[in-house]
C-alpha cells in the first residue's frame, strides 16, 4: 500500500467520501487485498460500511466494475471512484456538487500532462460530454481527461456488459442514451501509476497544510526548530538538534535521531527510525524502517519495511541537468523531472555506504550488501 | 430562461421572496416582478428594468404580507414591458400567477376566454392560466379543484405558481417539464426554479416531478398527481453544496464558463435576424462618418472592427476610447456614433453618446444586458443575445460582438459591392464555421495551453505582438493577462517593436505572438521578421499560429485553420485560456480579480 502522511491512499479517498455523507462503499481488490482488508476491515472505526469484492489477475477495469454491480441493485445512481487518484481537496463533494445540478451521469475531467492514459472527453455546449476517446496512440491530445471520479446510473452496468468490457464504449453509450455529464476539477490532481507519481501526490496532500499539529503525546526535545506546517504524530519521538521544514509529517512512534534535517514534503510512515545527521527532502516512506545515520534521501519513495544503512546516498540530480530516466521492466521512461532520487522496494535491504545514481529501483525484497574499501 | 419563486411563511416573508428573486438574476433579468397578499388583497408590482432597479422603481420595499410569488424574466428576443412581466392576474386582480416556460396552446384558450367575456391585458400565454383559474374557480368553488382543472387544459412547458386572496396561507404550485423545487424551512416554506434562490434560507428541498402539483403552507406542503389527484409520497432530501458551486455548473470558475459558452453565444450573434445587421450597416452608409466607441475589451473589439470595415467596405470607421471620445472626435448631425458595451451600463460609453447625442449626432449600440440604460438611449440597438456574463472579464461578449461587427462589415461590403462575390461567400461561410472552430479549440487545446501556462506563468513581464488584424487581439490578449494574473503585459504592434521597446526585450520577457496564417506571405514574413529579432534578444517566444511546429517558438499552440481575416479570433480564445490558465497556477481568482468591477458604472 502507499502511505502518504500516515494514511494510506484509499484512506484520503475514503475520508473525503464520509465527509460528503457516503458511508457505504464496495471497494474491488486486487492485489494487497489483505493489507487493505487488514487495514480497514469493515469500516466500523471510520464510520463507514465497507465492503469486499475480489478480483482476478487479469481482470480489466470493466470487469472490477461489474463484479460490484451485484451491491448496487435497486439504486438509481452510484459512484465510481478509480482507487489510485489522488485530489487536492473533495472531489465528491465537486462531483455531487454538479451532479445535483445535471441530475445525470457526471464525470470529474482535469487536464492531464499525458492524454494517452485516459479518456479524453469532448463536450458539447452544455457541459454535456459528446464523446469519449479512450487512451489515444500517438496522437498527443490537449482535451480534458476523465479524472476517475463518477456518479453514474445504474444503467452503466448493462452498458459495460454490453459494450463487452470496453469501458470507453461504454462511457458512449451511456451519454447517448441516459446523459453523461462532465465537471471540470480545475486543481491539482494526480494519478498513482508510475513511482515517482507518489512524490506527486505527496505534494498535493501537503499543499494544502495551514497549520502545524505536534501531538501531545510526543516527545520533542527543547531545541529542535521547526518552520511551516509540520506535523508530528503520536509517540513520535524528535531528538535534540533536529530542524523541521514543513509541510512535513512525522508519523506514529518515529524516531528522528540528533541533528537530522527534515526539509519540505517528507512524509514518514510510523515507526519509522532515523540516525543521526540523516537529510530527508521531498520523500515518501511508508512505514517500519530504519534510515541509518548520516544518510540522504531525497525526492525517493521507500517501502514499509525496508532498511536504509548507514551512509546511504540517493542521489537525485544528473550532473548536466537533464530530465532522469528510470528503467520500469526493460523500459527507459523519462520522468519528467530534473530531481528524482530512488524507489526502494516493501522489505528491501540497503548495505551501508551505498550510493543509489538517480532513478534507482529497488525491487521489493532486495538486499544490496554493504559497500565496503576494505576487503 | 426564468426564474419564478414563491414564499409563505409565519411571519413577514416579502424581504426573503425579493432575496430569492435576487438569488436567480444571475440567470439574467429583463423584467421582474413580485405578488403578495396581505389584508385580503393581493398587491403586484413588477416593471422592465433589473431586480435592485424595479425594486427601486415599484417601491418593493413597502411589501408586506406572509405569502408571495415572484418572477424574473431573461428573454434573448423580443421587448419587454411592463404590461407583459409577470405577475399576471385574473380581471379582479384576487388571482396572481408566475410562470415559467411556454403555454403551446395559448392562443385557441384565449379566444375561447375572451368568447366567454375576458377582457387580457398582456400580450403573453401566461395570462391565460390566471383567467383559467377564475373561470374554474368559479364553476367548482374549490380553488385546488380549479388547478387541477386548469392543469388538464394546458399544453406546453410550465412551472407556475399562484396565490388566491381568499385563501392568505397557502400558495399552489405546478410543475411540467418546467423546473420547480420545494424547500422547506424553519418557520417558512418556499418554491422556486431553482435551489439556489433559496439555499440560503434553507437546504431541504423536495422535488416536484412533472406532472405533479403541490398546495404549500407556512409549515406543511402537499404533492399531488395533477392527472388522478391523488397523494404524492415525497422525501425530503438534504443538499450538501452552495449556492455559489452550483451556479457554476460544473466549472470551477465562471470565468472558464463563459470562455467555454463560446460557441453558442457566437451562434445566437450568427441568428440575429439580417434585418437587423442590414439596419445598422444602412445607417453607417448614410452618415458621412462612423465612430466606434467602447472602453477597455469592447474598445479592442471596436479596433478590429475597423480593420474590418476599411477591409471589407473601404469605409474608415475609426475606433476611439469612450472616455478620450469627446476630447478626440467632431461630431455633427452627419455623424454616427456607434458603442459597444456588454452591460450597456459602462459610464464613459453612455457619457460619449450623450455628448455624441448632445452634437446631433445618431447613435447606435451593440449590448448583452437587456433593458439597460444604453439600449434606451441610442436610436437603434443591436442585442447580442450572449447570455449573462458573471465573470469580470469579458470573453464571449468580446468574441459576440466581433461577430457582429463582422456581419455589419460584411454588409456594407455588400451594399457598396466593394468585395467580390465569391471572397464575400467564402468570409461569410468562414464566420459561421466559427463556432465549430472555437467548439473544437475549447476541446482539444486546453490541455496544450495549460502546459504552457505552468512553464511560463513565472514570467513577470510579458508582451503580446501582432500586426494588421492581430494587433487588436494581441492588445485584448494582454489585456486578459494583466487583469486577471496582475503581470504587467502589454500588447503591441509589430512594427512598433522596432522604434523603442525592443529594447526592453530579454530573458526575463515572455512574448506571445499572434502570428497570421502562412497563405497571408507579406504580413506572416513582417510578423515572423519581429519574432527573430526579439528571440535573438532572449525573450520567450510563445507563437500562437496556424501552421505546423516552427522552431523559432520556445513554446507554441497551434491553432484550427480559419479564414485569414478572421484568424484572430482563435487566437483569443486561445489567449483567454491561457490567461485563465495562468491565474490558476498563480492563484489568483479567476471570477474576481482586485479592485475590478465588472460592470463601470462610475468616472
């Protein structure tokens, strides 16, 4: 699961939708399935309803969506969230909001900074969306994209049954036939598919951040400094010399040793341990591990789990400044980005000493031995 | 579109039923009118003119009773008058009735009415339901009864709501195909078109399907099937949303709205009747001279509008600030004066046209708002028919009157026969694929321009060139981006680059060029000749052009091919999206940005 400021994703998603009143929901799980299930269970401590459908390997994103349909009989409208956005504030709340009004269908559309993953929308004259071109080759679009937020009819069952699980067909059809309506999300937005999208989504969490929260069950020593909006949770331990540049958040029971240097967008899961004289900057980690003394870890994702050694650098920018490339399977994909350092697997070992080149993947479960002069 | 509302409460209700009135002028206002009842009698008043206007105007604030209806009306054709807003009542004035939509069978009603001895007042449908009511009324001595009947005579589209003097506690209301919700509140219940006129008040509402009738009272309402008269079982459902949101109708900002109502707006400026056009041409070949006047955006439309004219129909018809107007231009009875306004309420335009009026001279206008004051005082005005613009700044009231100006130029060519029959057609068929073209900008670009937005939104100074018919889009560009982002950012004519303010070209200068599409050589290669200059010089060039990638441009945006002459048009919608998208990234607020008002009513 990704864990950003201790909460793993569906977790934002599901707050927000209590927020708006919805308390029954059917999530369809892949894979992590117990985790989530571990995680939130019925959703009794949130207030909420929730309950489990189990998808196959291979199931497409219309089949997730039919496995569900079952729960939904009898009602006239539902909403379909696709579980790895993340949204800078309500977007139910924006979604209902224009569904209210529309009284049909409606879809969340945002801009994209890559048209090819999505379903790119036209819309007619009356925010009524005409067409949907589903994920198109080659040809960048500049249209809006459906941002994977929906109140849809029931009708869309049928729909996607019948358009043999082409989901864009689908979308079509059901604007054809019943309306289909879009609402523009004109904030910041991002989709969790790629590993540094997480740092992406990490920032739109914190951006937000007003105020500074330091729980009272913390402990934290009389000269540490903090400036902005710093979070620190309970039992998290913050020891002398520490400085903290928010936004950042400072999960259950860590532990932040002597002199480190928290710097904006960290978010560090619980139980997380930090040596002394270790800089962290714009990263994620998710949770249960040891970043050992005098490291660096920057603009890096690191699992739950894993072990950081002791002098362990992550470097994050290309001597000339170009964009860095990570290699995903047998692929070299540009990120984008001029700062990226490195995406560390659930439960990877890192020896001490070692020096991680930008755009590094760790697989989960790796162990890198330590990088020793001697021997 | 209309907005009809009602409230009946415990205590005075005429200050929240003028509120909820007020609530749906963002749908715009003609005319407007409230009914109340108190003491047995039932008080209307209602006039043409905007809510805070009439208000003033009928006194509104001298209502008092604990039931009421009221209306207000935006109608894009036709001349409002007093005699025809609603309220409408029956002849003895003990009916009152608000209504919203068309009664399709109006006319065989009425003859069937006036046979029977009605005497009408208006000229509209409406009034035939109140004078149904009485006849109805009369024949059952039941006044739901009446409805009910009324209801079976009606064909069409309607929302109403009526009150009756012998019955101070409750209003009744209808609903077929015409929108009509109830909300229900602490100690008042209200009716209206649209929840946003109450929301304020209260966010339980009930809603009426069509073909439903409901009898409301301070504390209790009753749903009805007007067919079998029968009980309808309603919920009361919670909305969780604000009045604000949902007047925005799926846009973030009504600024974005407005930029993307584009192309209907630029199809109601296609369908305004000929007659009208050939009107305001004829009047332009009569006078010796032509002034177009307007301030800020409708000066720039005015400024490509005289491109337009010396191009298509040799006439030089100079565009001149409203406020510099009297300090710049003669006028005498030979003269014609014509001002472009969206609100038709701007001070310095309607001041120039009073001294133009003043001098002798005729007077025309080109305006979005009905019933305001400039389509009063000119001899003869053109409507828009734009639909209300809420934002600030102006984007399809800009590009409507562009449309306009266009048809009125075109005309004139016609009339003089000063462009050959074939370019006329080939300009005219170019006009009306406009709103396609704009259709197609607003769904394939925005993305493009977003990106280009965040990668040089920083910027903090920025320039805006063009030549010939882009100069006045690259000054409207600018415009949009210093009002809403606050970026100084000028716009500028290419060929005055040269003569001092290249020098204030370099790297920390964003500069957007208009360029003209490729078929127009001499006037693409004197633009393109500017690009270099100032590209060697270090600014950022953004090309905003028609062809295919042109390396010279750091970042570009290509736009749909157009007929050449009107290529700027694209090109301002494409500088409305960046501009908007830019405020975004900057934060600032799209819909209201410091110390603008949207309409200039003052010095």
């Amino acid at each position: 699961m990704i864990i950003l400021s201790g909460k793993p994703l569906l977790e934002h998603s599901l707050g927000m939708l209590r927020e708006t009143g919805i308390t029954d929901v059917v999530i369809v799980i892949g894979h992590h399935s117990e985790q989530i299930r571990g995680h939130f269970g019925r959703g009794a401590s949130w207030g909420m309803n929730i309950e489990y459908v189990q998808q196959g390997e291979q199931d497409s994103i219309a089949d997730a969506i039919l496995l569900a349909r079952d729960r939904f009989k009898g009602l006239d409208y539902f909403i379909l969230s696709y579980g790895d956005t993340v949204f800078s504030k309500n977007i139910f709340s924006n979604c209902l909001a224009s569904f209210s009004e529309f009284k049909k269908s409606t879809a969340v559309v945002a801009l994209a900074p890559q048209t090819e993953f999505y379903g790119n929308v036209y819309l007619d004259d009356t925010s009524r969306i005409s067409r949907v071109v589903e994920k198109p080759k080659g040809h960048a679009m500049g249209n809006y994209v459906l941002a994977g937020t929906f109140v849809l009819a029931s009708e869309f069952f049928d729909l996607v049954e019948k358009n043999e699980a082409n989901v864009a067909g689908a979308f079509n059809a059901l604007s054809k036939d019943y309306g289909f309506y879009a609402t523009i999300w004109e904030e910041d937005w991002t989709d969790v598919n790629l590993p540094w999208d997480v740092l992406q989504a990490n920032r739109i969490l914190m951006n937000g951040w007003e105020n500074a929260t330091i729980s009272r069950l913390a402990t934290v020593a009389p000269n540490v400094t903090f400036t902005g909006p710093v979070f620190i949770d309970h039992y998290a331990e913050i020891s002398d010399g520490v400085v903290l540049r928010g936004p950042c958040y400072i999960g259950k029971h860590c532990y932040i040793g002597n002199n480190c240097l928290i710097r904006e967008f960290t978010s560090l899961g619980d139980h997380t341990t930090v040596g002394y004289g270790v800089e962290l900057k714009n990263c994620a980690l998710f949770g249960r591990t040891r970043v050992g003394r005098l490291s660096f870890i920057g603009d890096s994702v690191i699992g739950q789990d894993a072990i950081i050694g002791s002098g362990t650098m992550t470097v994050n920018e290309s001597l000339d400044d170009t964009t860095i490339e990570v290699k995903i399977g047998d692929r070299l994909v540009d990120t984008g980005l001029t700062k990226v350092g490195a995406f560390v697997g659930d439960r990877a070992v890192i020896g001490a000493s070692n020096t991680l080149p930008p755009g590094t993947l760790v697989p989960p479960g790796s162990r890198l031995p330590h990088r020793g002069t001697i021997g | 579109m209309c907005g009809i509302s009602g409230v009946v409460g415990s205590s005075d209700v005429t200050k929240r039923l003028y509120n909820c009135m007020l609530n749906l002028e963002y749908r715009g206002y003609d005319s407007c009118g409230m009914a109340v009842l108190s003491n047995g009698q039932i008080d209307v008043r209602k006039n043409t003119g905007r809510v805070a206007e009439v208000f003033e105007k009928e006194r509104f604030s001298e209502f008092r009773g604990r039931l009421g209806i009221a209306h207000s009306r935006w109608a894009t054709h036709g001349h409002p008058s007093k005699i025809n807003s609603h309220p409408h009542t029956n002849q003895n004035g003990n009916i009152a009735l608000v209504h919203n939509g068309i009664i399709g069978n109006y006319l065989s009603l009425r003859e069937e009415l006036i046979a029977k001895g009605h005497v009408f007042k208006s000229e509209t449908d409406t009034e035939v339901i109140p004078y149904l009511l009485d006849l109805y009324y009369e024949h059952y001595g039941d006044f739901e009864r009446a409805v009910r009947a009324t209801i079976e005579r009606l064909e069409g589209t309607y929302a109403f709501a009526a009150i009756e003097a012998g019955h101070p506690d409750r209003l009744f209301c209808c609903r077929n195909k015409s929108p009509l919700i109830i909300g229900t509140g602490k100690d008042a219940n209200y009716i209206a078109s649209d929840i946003v006129a109450f929301i304020e008040y209260t966010k339980k509402v009930v809603y009426l399907n069509d073909n439903e009738y409901a009898i409301v009272s301070k504390d209790s309402f009753e749903v009805k099937s007007a067919s079998t008269g029968k009980y309808q079982q309603k919920e009361i459902d919670t909305v969780s949303w604000d009045a604000e949101q949902a007047r925005k109708g799926g846009y973030p900002h009504f600024l974005l709205k407005e930029i993307y109502e584009q192309p209907i707006a630029l199809r109601e400026a296609l369908e305004i009747d000929d007659e009208k056009i050939k009107a305001l041409a004829g009047m332009m070949d009569e006078a010796d001279r032509t002034y177009l006047i307007g301030c800020g955006t409708t000066f720039y439309a005015a400024l490509l509008a005289q491109y337009y004219f010396k191009a298509f129909a040799g006439e030089y018809a100079p565009a001149v600030n409203s406020d510099e107007f009297r300090n710049l231009c003669g006028v005498d009875e030979r003269t014609l004066v014509i001002a472009i306004s969206q609100s038709g309420e701007t001070f310095d335009s309607l001041e120039a046209l009073r001294y133009a009026k003043a001098n002798g001279a005729k007077t025309a206008a080109i305006v979005n708002a009905l019933g305001s004051s400039m389509t009063r005082e000119v001899d003869f005005v053109i409507m828009q028919g734009a639909g209300p613009e809420k934002s600030v700044l102006s984007t399809k009231a800009m590009t409507s009157q562009i449309v306009v100006l266009t048809r009125t130029a075109l005309w004139l060519a016609e009339t003089r026969k000063s462009l050959p029959p074939d370019e006329l057609e080939e300009i005219k068929a170019g006009l009306g694929a406009l709103p396609d073209v704009v259709r197609s900008i607003l769904d394939e670009k925005p993305g493009f321009i977003r990106r280009i937005a965040n990668r040089v939104g920083r910027f903090k100074k920025w320039l805006y060139i063009g030549r010939s018919y882009h100069l006045p889009a690259a000054l409207e560009a600018a415009l949009k981006l210093k009002e809403v982002t606050y970026i100084p950012a000028e716009g500028m004519a290419g060929g005055f680059m040269k003569h001092g303010p290249i020098s204030l070209v370099d790297e920390e200068m964003a500069v957007v060029v208009l360029m003209p599409p490729p078929e127009n050589e001499e006037l693409y290669r004197s633009t393109f000749n500017s690009v270099s200059e100032m590209k060697s010089r270090g600014g950022r060039m953004i090309g905003l052009h028609f062809d295919a990638q042109e390396s010279v441009f750091d970042e570009q945006m290509i736009l749909p091919k157009v007929h050449s002459v009107l290529a700027p048009i694209p090109q301002l919608v494409a500088g409305q999206l960046l501009a908007y998208f830019v405020a975004v990234l900057l934060k600032r607020d799209p819909d209201n940005p410091r110390g603008l008002a949207k309409s200039v009513t003052v010095e």
